[in-house]
C-alpha cells in the first residue's frame, strides 16, 4: 500500500511542482524515537524551573518543608502571590513587589518610548541624511556597545548629579536611552536603508523635508521595526538590574532590584514559596511580551545580537 | 553671487535638521562612550577614594589589585566560566539546531520552549536555579530521598564548585539564543550543498561537521563574539543566585568593580578593575573586529 502510494506521489510531484524532498518516513523509524527523544528530554530540562517555580508558588509552607520541589501541591494556596504582591518585605519596608512593579512601569514606558524616538531619528539620519563625520560618530556609538558598562557608570554618575537627576527617574530613563542606542540606532538605520530609495527622493523633489519625510513617509512605513525594537526595549529594560541598583534611589528601585532584595535579604525566616510567587510576579511581563509577541521576539534578538 | 552664496552655504550649515537629530547619538558617542572611557583610564592611575581626585600614583591601583585575593579568585572565576560556557552554549546551542533543523513537526512549540528562558532576567534566573540547587530542598534533597541517600550535589555552597552552579543558570538561560543564531546559520545554507553532499554519499553527520560548519564561519564567529562579550558583563546572575559566596568563591570583575565604586568606596580600585575588563573586551573585539572588518575592506 505504501509503495503504490508513494508512487502515485512521485507521478503527482512530475506532473506539477509539488512539495519535493525525500519520501515522507514512518513516524516510529528508531532515527525519528532518538531525534523527538532528544528533544523531548531538552524540552524537559527547559520546563523544569518553571514548573518548579509555578509549583512552589502555589504550596502552603509546611508543604514546601515536607515535600520535595518536583512534587505538584496537595493544597493549592494562592496566599503566597498575596503576600509577594502586597506584604513582602525589603528591610523595613513591607508593602510588597507592587511598590517595584509600579516602579518598572513608571521606568519601561517612558524609557521605550523615548529611547525608540531618538534612536529612529538616529537611523533615518544615518540612511538618509549622512553628513561629513556621521559615519565615524556611528562607529563610535557601535564599538561602545562592546565596553563593559562598569567602565562607563561612574561617567555617568557624575554627569548626571551635575545635572541634578542623578538617582531620579529622569536620569534613569537617560541612562536607558543611551544604552539602547547602539543596538536600535543600527537596527533602524539597516532598516531605513533597506526602503527605496526612489520614495525618499520623491518626497523630496515634491518638496518634503526632513521631519516631514521622516513623520509622514518613513515612520508610517516601518512600522514592524517598531514593534520589534519595542520588544526588545520592554524586556531588555524590565530585567535590568545594574542600572536600576546603581543610578536609582530605593524608593524608586524597579522590579528587578527589589525581588533580588526581598529574596536574598537575611532577616526573618525564608518564606520560599512567597520567594517563588515573586520571582515569577517579576519574571511576568517579558515572558508574557515573549509569548504574545512569538516570531517578532526571534527577529528582534537576532537583529540585535548579530550586528550588535 | 548672493543667491548663489544662499544656495551653497558653508558645508558646517548645510543638512541642518539632521545634524540636530543627531545631536542624541554624538552625545551619546562622544561624550559617554569615548569621554567616559577615557575619563574611568585616566582616573584609574589616581587614588581617588570616596570622590575623584586627580592625584596620580602610577600603576598603584593596578599593583593593589593584582595583589588583591579576591580579584583573583573573579578573574579565575571569570575565565572558567567564560571557556565552559562558550564550549558547551556553543555545542548545545548547535546540536539543537541542528536537530530543529530535520524538519521536524512541532518545531515552533520546541524554539518557544528553548527561548523562553531567554526573555527571562538574569536575577529571576539567578533565583530559581538558587531554589532548585537548595541542598536542604533541591535536587540534592530530592535524590536523597529516594533511596540514595549518600548523594552530594550541592555547589551552590562547596567553594569549589560553586562557578559551576552558576554555569548551570547561565547555560539554561542563554543556550536558546545560541540555538536560534545556529538555526538562522542552518537555514542560510544552500539546499544544494546537501543535495551534493547526497550525491557523493557522505553521511549527514560528516556533513554536518566537515561541510556545514566550516561554511557557517560566520555565524560562529558573531555567536563567539557576542558569547564572550556577555561573559564579561556577567554580574546579576551571581549577584541573585550567589551573592558572591560563599565567602568570595563566586566573586566575578563586574561585582568587584560595583563593590569597589558604590559600597566600599574605594574609586581608584573600581576603576582599575574596569578597566582591566576593558582591556578584556578589546583582547576579543579588535581582532574579531579586524578580519570582519578590516579584513573585508582589503578584499574589495
């Protein structure tokens, strides 16, 4: 049967240019159980933490004493994600992940959205509008995406106390900026200059000039470049801790710094699941741009890691 | 001659709106990139303490820290953990590929699995890999009870081992980033390369490695770069799984270089660290740099 089948295949792909290849193999072929196998096993090893975490979360403490980290909750509680959420504690402060959830808000949005601003008008330049010496500022800009930010920090610490924001959202939103800028600058400009040529020199000749070229014929056309550079502003910006420990005062610490704080701190009895439903609060967001967002993400970090 | 002047004016005034929107980036370049280097080599011939002090004392700071235990241990900690994890993000990041790369069904639920991590932060890795190595808790306690009773496996708090504790996280978080270059390096080869591989008889796996990789240089050598680059910057993942500890044995340049400028306020030293990590960096980037770059404007 398998043989007059694939034979009425081979005469069908002769006849029109069908899907080509080898001849489809048995599901079960031992090279098919090694290779699912392989991944399966892979998959599983991927999956554990979260699951760990997920099942953690969600047991009572005297369970997470008893029990072992693998096994599933007897009693599902979600008291834990109350109290990560609203009572845990950093130092003498007790009002919970919300205050740094907040805090990330407050410092992803404005940090993406201006960040993506400057670095697009960036770009466009760079495409567009090269002027003597712009090249070299470029260069500059791409090599310093090599430098560790430890040689940089302090620079910038004092920049900004002169400046009078240092420890400010403000300051930290600048910090932002300039650290997503080698990397979205690039992104942009490779982008930009991928479009045709003959619209730029259209809107030109109708007398367009640089803004309104940029607003009206370039911006609106690039639209899935945007998305992908917001992807990676998001979840790049929601798990920095560096800049968030170093240019931030704690009450403004974002998300990332006060899990580290209430997990790590050595007060008090370890409360491990509260511990787990924080760091999954925490680990929320990206994950769920992550998820929603699928190939995008993939063609964000690989336009950001290869060239940058 | 006047209308003419208006026409061409000096070449400083000309292309005016896109000097101005570049403003940012030669800011940014000039400024934080070059200047601030500069600034953090400069100062770190200085004994500057709590604040910067332009009092220069030679190689001093350089001397102390090479001197200094614990900038040992994180340097050694550093180059284990950097050549572990570019062998094995490096291999297993490939072998998945490749094993995505058999037109295998499911592959979209598989790369989401293998990525996921990677969206994930350093200290949010740092933290669950910290609860699954818990050894009253954790894997070890796990083994323990069922029946073997006898087994250590416990390297978030054996000295010794502990970089590897942290290699563990690092490689669970990164090797899917791995994967997808590799995969995106798989897919850019020629389907002909493998019909002529067929031809001739050769086996997939001698393909794979005697053909395949050579042809994807490339891929290897960008995935290398921004490996090692990453390595260098590695500081919330030991800061949230570690702490550093036990005692100083996880202790990497990066931590040194925080600790040294905002808690124990010794400048001098924190910028001598940093800029002994600069010095690594540029170790791999120039000529990384150099044959991609250099080297490709001499063959045009």
């Amino acid at each position: 049967m398998s043989d007059r089948s694939s034979l009425v295949a081979a005469s069908a792909s002769r006849l029109q240019p069908g899907p080509a290849g080898r001849k489809p193999r048995r599901m079960l072929s031992p090279r098919n159980i090694m290779l699912y196998g392989t991944l399966l096993v892979a998959a599983i090893y991927y999956l554990i933490p979260l699951y760990v975490m997920v099942v953690t979360s969600l047991k009572g403490m005297p369970e997470v004493r008893l029990g072992n980290i693998f096994s599933p909750p007897l009693e599902i509680t979600f008291e834990p994600w109350v109290k990560a959420w609203s009572q845990a504690c950093t130092g003498l402060n007790c009002d919970g992940l919300s205050r740094g959830f907040w805090n990330s808000v407050l410092i992803t949005i404005p940090s993406t959205l201006i960040s993506i601003a400057v670095a697009s008008v960036n770009g466009y330049a760079l495409a567009n509008w090269r002027f003597k010496g712009s090249e070299v500022f470029f260069t500059i800009l791409i090599v310093g995406a090599f430098i560790p930010y430890q040689v940089m920090i302090y620079p910038i610490v004092i920049v900004l106390r002169e400046l009078g924001i240092y420890g400010t959202l403000t300051g930290l939103i600048i910090v932002h900026t300039i650290f997503g800028m080698p990397i979205l600058t690039l992104l942009f400009r490779n982008y930009f200059a991928g479009l045709p040529e003959e619209l730029f020199k259209a809107a030109r000749i109708d007398g367009a000039g640089f803004w309104a070229i940029y607003l009206r014929i370039m911006a609106p056309m690039s639209l899935p470049i945007f998305v992908v550079a917001m992807i990676l502003q998001i979840t790049g910006i929601w798990n920095d801790f560096l800049f968030g420990v170093v240019f931030t005062r704690p009450e403004y610490y974002p998300m990332t710094v006060q899990l580290n704080n209430i997990v790590n701190s050595v007060q008090g009895v370890k409360e491990y699941n509260v511990n787990m439903a924080a760091t999954i609060l925490t680990g929320a967001v990206p994950l769920i741009v992550y998820f929603v967002s699928g190939r995008l993400f993939v063609r964000g970090i690989a336009a950001g890691a290869v060239k940058g | 001659m006047d209308s003419r002047a208006a026409r061409r004016p000096s070449r400083l005034l000309r292309n005016i709106p896109a000097k101005i929107a570049s403003i940012p980036m030669i800011l940014t370049a000039l400024v934080i990139f070059l200047g601030g280097t500069v600034w953090t080599v400069v100062y770190s011939f200085t004994n500057s303490k709590l604040l910067p002090r332009l009092s220069f004392v030679g190689f001093d700071q350089y001397e102390r820290l090479w001197a200094a235990p614990r900038w040992i241990v994180s340097i050694q900690n550093l180059a284990i953990y950097g050549l572990f994890s570019l062998i094995f993000s490096l291999g297993i990041g490939f072998l998945l590929a490749v094993l995505m790369d058999q037109k295998i069904r499911f592959e979209n639920t598989f790369r989401t699995i293998f990525l996921y991590p990677f969206a994930l932060s350093f200290i949010v890795t740092g933290l669950v890999w910290q609860w699954i190595l818990n050894p009253e808790f954790g894997v070890q306690s796990v083994v323990r009870s069922l029946g073997w009773s006898t087994f250590t496996f416990d390297p978030l708090y054996t000295s010794s081992i502990v970089i590897y504790g942290v290699l563990i996280a690092a490689l669970w978080q990164g090797t899917g980033l791995v994967m997808c270059l590799m995969l995106a390096g798989l897919r850019g080869i020629d389907e002909d390369i493998w019909k002529a591989a067929r031809v001739d008889g050769i086996p997939a796996w001698k393909t794979y490695l005697f053909i395949i990789v050579p042809m994807m240089r490339g891929v290897f050598v960008t995935t290398l770069v921004i490996i090692a680059s990453g390595i260098v910057k590695v500081y919330d993942l030991v800061v949230a799984q570690t702490s550093g500890g036990p005692g100083i044995a996880s202790e990497v340049p990066a931590k040194y270089v925080y600790d040294y400028m905002f808690l124990a306020q010794n400048l001098g030293q924190g910028f001598a660290a940093s800029t002994m990590m600069l010095i690594t960096v540029a170790i791999i980037i120039v000529p990384w740099a150099y044959l991609e770059f250099g080297g490709g404007r001499k063959r045009v």
